[in-house]
C-alpha cells in the first residue's frame, strides 16, 4: 500500500466507544513550553537513545515525520481536546516537524481517549488492520491488537528508497517479477541448450532502489499513521499537561521499551512501573531527543543514526551546559 492510501478509517471507528468518556481534571493552559532543565551525564544519554529508539522492521531505521503532521484527539470536551492537539503542534514546530496548516487535513495522528480501548482495536484489527503496525502473522496481530498500557501506540511505518515514492510496511508483500537471460533446452537429453529470455516470479519479495553504499543505502523510515488510545479512568492522578506532553513524545516517536525507568530525567518515566523519578512535563532531555531524532540523515544506518543523535543530545545537554 502506498502513501497516496485514504487514511482516516479510525476516526469513523473511534467515534462510538469515545463520545462518552470522562474528561480528566486539566491543566492551565500554558503560551509557550515549559520544560525541565536537565544538565546530563554522556551515560545517561547513551542508556537513554538505547532503549528509546526502535528500528523498523524493513528498513531497520529509526522513523520520524517527513509529511506534515495533522493530529486530531477524539473522546475529550472540546477545549481540552483542542488543547491536546495544539500541544503536540506545538512541540512538533519546536524540534523541527512539519506541521500541517491545513484546518482540513487527513488526520494521521490520532489521539482517542476511550472508555473501551481493548474494543477500539478489535474494531481497528478487523476494519484497517494496517494500523497496528507490521506483523508477519495472525499471532503477532493479535498480540500487537492487545491494550496493555492506559495510554498506548501504534505505528504504521512506511520505507522510502531512491525512487522518491515511500511503500506502506507490511507483512503482505507485493512481489516481485523480472525477465532474465536463461538457457532453453533444445534437444533431447539436453544435448542442446539456447539463450532466451525467461521471466522469474518471486510473491514474497519487495524490490528496493538503493545505493550499495554501508554508510547510507538510500533507506529511509517515516511514520505513515500513529493511533494513540488512552484510557481516562486509569488517568485521573494526572493533569491534562501532563498527559498532553507525553502524548506528544508518542506521537512524534516510536519508543522500543515504554515500561524502562530513565536516569536523564524525561516525561516517558510518567506510567513506567517503579521508577525512582518522574516528569510532569517534558524536559530538556526529551526535547534534545526529539531534535536529534528530526536532524539526523534519514538514509544513514541504524549505528549511524544513534550516533547522530547521541552528538547532537551530548551537545545540547552537556557541552551547552558546562
């Protein structure tokens, strides 16, 4: 499935199960970011880019926006509802994503709190099982379709190559067919053989255009669709800032250990179990985070990416603050 794929099915799905549910208790809304100042260890930035990323399953990079973001929450009153939205636009603008200007555009990020989120996948399973994210087999849909967290998310990556025309990931693939030069037996016993043009049929590949190149293939990993669902009754001990700036983290990127306590402090410890600390806004860490994961070479391998953005965290949280 390619980028130009209607996008939207969720919010037609999400609409029932969210219309009733309780708000939490908000926040003030604030003008501009407030973060936490963060002066960081070289080791706690290591320990943090290494349990924070996650590569995708085709490319094996790291992904972010390349399009503009459009993000729409669904299942608050609508002051609140706006002012989730607005938050992560307005996070977004700060790291460097493109944020959409368009009051109309197709959301693809979708924000839904929900008293019933287990139901809400079921319905995303079976009606745009997409959005779940890669999965080799039923299994694997089934256990990404399952809620296990009060606020949880789901990633559709897509894998962009020289071609300039990015391909939804997917378990499902397109196939590839391709006519090669072959030798056609001629006569019998196959004491006579001829050059002729056969054609090879592989269903399970996918063709990629790249550079063969170690350092930078011409690979590259973007979102296509993040569904987050969050659960309001297990959310009360947390304001609607709180809530809103670690939504934004989710949406603006895919995390590979969302229940690991953090040394640098940073907003995702906020529903990790035991962690020692805790943000109730997002810090200078994450931000740093975020800017290093939008400025780094989309095409670099996955080593190359971490260590792009570990110079660029090293400098804004360390080398700055000395």
């Amino acid at each position: 499935m390619r980028l130009r794929a209607a996008l939207g099915l969720v919010s037609l799905l999400v609409a029932p199960v969210a219309a009733q549910t309780p708000a939490p208790v908000p926040a003030p809304q604030p003008e501009s970011i407030t973060v936490i100042a963060t002066k960081a260890s070289e080791a706690a930035i290591d320990s943090f880019i290494g349990t924070r990323t996650a590569a995708t399953r085709v490319a094996g990079k790291l992904a972010r926006w390349r399009r503009a973001i459009c993000p729409e929450t669904r299942g608050l009153g609508p002051t609140y509802a706006k002012f989730v939205t607005g938050r992560i636009r307005e996070i977004a603008e700060s790291i460097g994503a493109r944020v959409s200007d368009d009051e109309k555009c197709t959301p693809n990020i979708e924000i839904v709190f929900t008293t019933a989120p287990q139901g809400l996948l079921d319905s995303v399973r079976k009606e745009h099982p997409s959005y779940l994210g890669y999965y080799d087999n039923e299994s694997q849909a089934q256990k990404l379709a399952t809620v296990t967290h009060p606020i949880q998310s789901w990633y559709t990556t897509a894998t962009g190559d020289l071609t300039g025309e990015p391909q939804v990931d997917g378990g499902k693939k397109q196939g590839v067919e391709f006519q090669a030069l072959g030798m056609t037996v001629t006569a019998p016993g196959g004491l006579g053989l001829a050059p002729s043009m056969q054609t090879f049929s592989m269903p399970s590949a996918t063709a990629r255009s790249t550079t063969g190149s170690r350092n930078s293939d011409g690979l590259s990993s973007e979102f296509f669709h993040v569904l987050i669902v969050a659960e309001p009754a297990k959310l009360y001990d947390h304001d609607v800032g709180t809530l809103a700036d670690y939504v934004a983290v989710l949406a603006l990127s895919q995390s590979g250990s969302p229940d690991h306590c953090e040394s640098l402090p940073s907003i995702t410890n906020l529903l990790a179990p035991g962690c020692a600390t805790t943000a109730r806004t997002i810090t200078d860490g994450d931000l740093a985070y975020l800017r290093g994961l939008y400025k780094m070479s989309p095409t670099a391998t996955l080593q190359g990416q971490r260590h792009e953005m570990r110079f660029q965290m090293e400098k804004t949280l360390v080398t700055d603050k000395k």
